[in-house]
C-alpha cells in the first residue's frame, strides 16, 4: 500500500510482467480498447502523462495530438522537458511533421534545450502543416505562436533587431490583454525593448506581465528586468525589493536554476556593489552569469561579463578586468545585433 486510504499500491514488477502475459494469451477484450478504457480514466483524474502513453499504446494518435497539443506547455514549464520530448518522438511522422502545433512544440524544446540555431528550421517547417484543431496551448494562432519563438530564439543568438520586429508582430496577433500567451508575448516585447535600450517600453511590457495570473516562470522574468532596470536607474532600494520577489518566487516554484533568474541575480549584484558589498556583488553576479552560460545566453553572458569587470576594476584587479572586457567583447562578436551592449563595451 502506498497509502492509508487503500487507494493506491504498488506490485511487483514480475507480477506486472504475469498479468500482461495473462492477459495477451486470453479472450478478452483486445488490448488497444482497454488502453483506450486507461486513457479516459488517467484523464478523468488528472494524470495526463498517463493517458497519453495510454492513447499512444491504443493507436489514437489524433486523440495523443490533441492531448500533447493542450499540456505541453505545462510540462515544459515544470521542466519536464523529457516526457514532452518522448511524446513527439513515439508520434507517427506524418503526424509530428504535419501537424504545426507539434511543429511548434518541439521548437520550443529546441530552444529550451539550448539549440536556438534551429529554431528558425523546425518553425518554418511547422508553418507549412495545416492544423487538425484548435491550438489548444493558449496562441491564439501559429502565426502569433511562431513570432513568439521567433523573438526568444533572436535574443538568445543575440539579434535585437530581428527580435524587436518578431516582438511586434507578436503582439500585434495576440491584442488580448487577457489571453493566456499574453504573458508571454509582453515578456518578448519587454526583452526585445529593454536590449534595444527603450527601457521605457521594457518597463512598461514587464508590468504587464506581473499584473497577470500567468505562469510563474514569466513573472520571475519581468520581476528580474524590472529590477535591472531599477538598478541601472539607481533606484537600488526597488531593485532589491523587485529581486527578492524574484528570487522568492523562483524558490517556491522550484526555478533557483533556471535561466528566468539570471537579472535578478544581476540586479542582486549591482544594489550589493552600490552599498559597497563587493563580495556579495561578485557573488551573485557569478550566480547569474554561470546560468547566463550554462543556457547559452548571449546577451545576458555579456552583460554578467561587463558587470564582473566593473567589480574587478573597484577592487584593483586590472589583469582581471581586462580579461573579462577581453571575453565580453569575444562573445560580443558573435551576436548578429546586440543593441545597448555594443556601446556598452566601446565605453569600457
């Protein structure tokens, strides 16, 4: 028993291994209608994992579709990102490569995955499918969808430009401030702004997202932006107070790790090297640039970069200095637009 309310029990492996040999040597009902019976029950009572293995094993791959369309979202922010991957893969190709919300997700898991270069690929191919049903993961179309990624994977590879137009067509396709992808869009658009130095415009994006009921992962992301740019605009005290909103509920959410954490800790340095704490600045500073390059984040490893020169040059450490401008400038160089950063280096 797994449980004091007889629910729940775990067997043997071997006497699973029994009963599924009993049962494909008996007369009863064939095997694909009860892994139907099994996916209806799983998805009846929450366990969604379960009853896509089970539609999958019964050979509905229309009502998997379906099913991977609605929740992959939901894994893929829990982190999960192996169960969404092993879904796609046990889909038939001719369902995975047709059918653009599973286009789509998978460019998603590209790009969480750290493979931004390919992004641009597996969406366009998403874009010649024809979808077999609604999108069913809060878009409101492919189109919006797809600049959404679009805006995500040019910031990563470190294209402000490109960004900042695929932001705006994104928000152009989803107007509803109430909408689901919303948060998400006004996340986008607030990156794309802020890298191009309109902080006003990041500001103003980022608040949106904080007023929303959206997913947590977002509103950690605009309370870091929000609190960079507190900090940049010398307002150390918001930004402490936005930071550690972050952080916190980063921590409730289990994304201490996660790459939506990297301008609070950013934020966390610059207020810690305003009141002179240069331990603590360096700290946290290296806290977020060591996820900055763990994700392969161009821009923000940049800006870690340049943050740590700064600390090196008040305590005296030139060699280091120069060796931290000497990195930024080298990653510097392979982003195809990185807005503010370029004149950001040419100062130091």
């Amino acid at each position: 028993p797994l449980d004091g309310r007889r629910v729940w029990y775990r067997y043997h492996h071997l006497f699973r291994d029994l009963l599924v040999n009993e049962l494909n040597m008996s007369e009863a009902q064939p095997l694909d209608e009860l892994h139907r019976r099994a996916a209806r029950w799983h998805l009846e009572n929450g366990f969604v994992a379960a009853a896509i293995h089970h539609a999958a094993a019964a050979g509905d791959f229309e009502e998997t579709v379906e099913l991977i369309a609605a929740h992959w979202l939901t894994y893929v922010n829990r982190g999960e990102l192996q169960t969404v991957q092993a879904w796609i893969r046990d889909l038939p190709d001719r369902l995975a490569r047709t059918d653009p919300r599973i286009g789509l997700a998978w460019a998603w898991m590209l790009l969480l995955l750290g493979r931004p270069s390919e992004v641009e690929a597996a969406v366009t191919a998403a874009e010649r499918g024809v979808a077999r049903g609604p999108m069913r993961d809060g878009s409101s179309s492919v189109e919006s969808n797809a600049a959404t990624i679009r805006t995500s994977a040019n910031l990563l590879l470190g294209d402000v430009g490109q960004a900042t137009r695929t932001a705006a067509l994104a928000a152009e396709l989803e107007p509803d401030h109430a909408g689901p992808w919303r948060p998400l869009v006004t996340n986008a658009r607030g990156m794309a702004a802020y890298w191009s130095g309109a902080s006003g415009d990041a500001m103003t994006a980022f608040q949106e997202s904080i007023s929303t009921t959206g997913l947590p992962a977002n509103r950690v992301y605009a309370l870091g932006y929000l609190a960079t740019i507190s900090a940049e605009d010398a307002d150390h005290a918001e930004a402490q107070r936005l930071a550690e909103a972050a952080l916190r509920l980063a921590g409730e959410h289990d994304l201490v790790e996660h790459w939506v954490t990297i301008m609070a800790h950013y934020a966390t340095g610059e207020t810690a090297r305003s009141r002179g704490d240069l331990d603590a600045a360096r700290s946290a500073t290296e806290h977020g640039l060591g996820i900055a390059r763990r994700g392969g984040l161009r821009l923000d490893t940049v800006y870690g970069l340049l943050a740590l020169k700064r600390i090196a040059t008040m305590t005296g450490e030139r060699i280091q200095a120069r060796d931290l401008l000497a990195r930024a400038e080298r990653q510097l160089a392979v982003c195809p637009d990185p807005g503010i950063l370029r004149d950001r280096v040419e100062r130091e």
